[in-house]
C-alpha cells in the first residue's frame, strides 16, 4: 500500500476513537487501496453500498441530482473524510451521490469487518451516533440558509466556507488554492450560473471578490461576511 499505513488512519478516524488495538488490526487487515479519477463515483443516487471509506487526498462532491439532470451541491469533502455510513444499515438505494471532482485516492473497508468490529465493541456504534448528529446539525443550517437567505448570501457562506479550509494569507488577502469555477458556487447555492456571475461581478467592482490568475482573492473576510444578509 506504498506510503499509506492503513492503521493510523483508521486509528485517526473519529468513527473508531476508543477501540482496542486487536479491532484496529482487524479492520487494517481488511483495508485496500483504491485509486479513483476525475468524475467516477464513489456510491451513486439510486444505487446501494456495501463499503465505507476515507479520503486520503484529493476532493469529493455529495450532491442531489433531480431526474432532469438539475444538481445541488451539498458539501465537499477532503483528505481525512469518512464516507459511506448509511451502507453500514443494509442495501438499501442512495439518494444522493459522491462524486470525485479532483483524483482521489481512498482506504476502503468492507462493510461485514466494520459491522463485526462494531458488534463486538459498541463504543463504535456511540461515535457514529455523534458524527450523525453532526451531519444532521450541518444539513439544517444548510436548509435554513436555502429557505431563508438570498441568493448573494448563499453564495458568501459557500465562499467563506472555502475560505476557511482553503484560504492561505496573502498581501492583499486571503487567496483560495483551489480553483472553484461560478458553476460549481450556483450547483452549491442552488441559483443559476448567469445570477451568480451576476453577483461575482458585483463584489468584483466593489473588490469584495477579486480573480487573481482564475483564483479567488479575498482582500476583507469582514467585507464578505457582510455579504450575509436575509434581505438582498
């Protein structure tokens, strides 16, 4: 498994804080690499799932597609990630995706070893009552600010998002390492990509937002944060 050292990671995931090192050692030993491209899925609307996994790099959008073709983002996922809960409660069809939208290399556990693992020390089972809580928590706040707050703050929040996992300090700001094109931010703030262009140039004119060689500058996270707002 080349550098990766299926162990620590697990040993590192809050999915398995507190179980002895003989449980470790037996979900390690059923860890597999898995490396994935550009566009392929990790589980898929409709379909069901019989592995977990961690990201170990690379990055992972879970969205909702509409039978149409519509989708909306509901987060991206990075390096340290867990993916896959729901296949641990039986075959039951996905109703949302997990796309790979930079290569990603994953450590992927079959779902038997994580359920006998989980059997046999149920402080397992505690954890993952706490992540899915946490998952809940993130999806309300993520449902009020789609029914309550305007298209422009959505748009803010999605940014500032960013702009704490990926803003490095700059002279002029905080500029994003990562490349987000305005259709990625309108699949994740549900509004059209003419609309969210609209708003782009906006905070560009008003150097809110400026587009620094295809990368995002951020000159005040204040400014930004303004942005926010429930009337437009």
């Amino acid at each position: 498994m080349q550098d990766i050292n299926p162990r620590q990671v697990i040993e590192s995931g809050s999915w398995f804080q507190g179980l002895p090192g003989s449980a470790l050692d037996q979900l390690a030993a059923a860890a597999v690499i898995r490396e994935l491209p550009v566009l392929s899925y990790i589980y898929e609307q409709g379909l069901p799932t019989r592995e977990i996994c961690c990201l170990l790099s690379g990055r992972v959008r879970v969205s909702i597609s509409s039978p149409n073709g519509q989708e909306f983002a509901l987060v991206d996922h990075e390096q340290g990630t867990w993916l896959g809960l729901p296949a641990l409660m039986g075959d039951q069809q996905r109703v949302i995706d997990a796309r790979v939208i930079e290569s990603s290399r994953l450590l992927v556990l079959p779902r038997e070893v994580v359920l006998a693992v989980g059997d046999e020390h149920p402080v397992m089972y505690r954890n993952l009552f706490y992540h899915n809580q946490e998952m809940l928590r993130g999806l309300h706040v993520l449902m009020a600010g789609i029914l309550f707050y305007p298209l422009r703050s959505r748009v803010a929040g999605r940014l500032l998002d960013f702009a704490r996992d990926h803003g490095k300090d700059t002279a002029e700001g905080l500029l994003l390492d990562i490349k987000i094109s305005q259709s990625e931010f309108a699949r994740l703030s549900l509004g059209s990509r003419q609309r969210v262009n609209k708003v782009f140039r906006e905070w560009s004119e008003r150097g809110i937002v400026i587009t620094r060689d295809e990368y995002l500058l951020i000159p005040s996270i204040e400014n930004l944060e303004g942005e926010i707002s429930l009337f437009e």
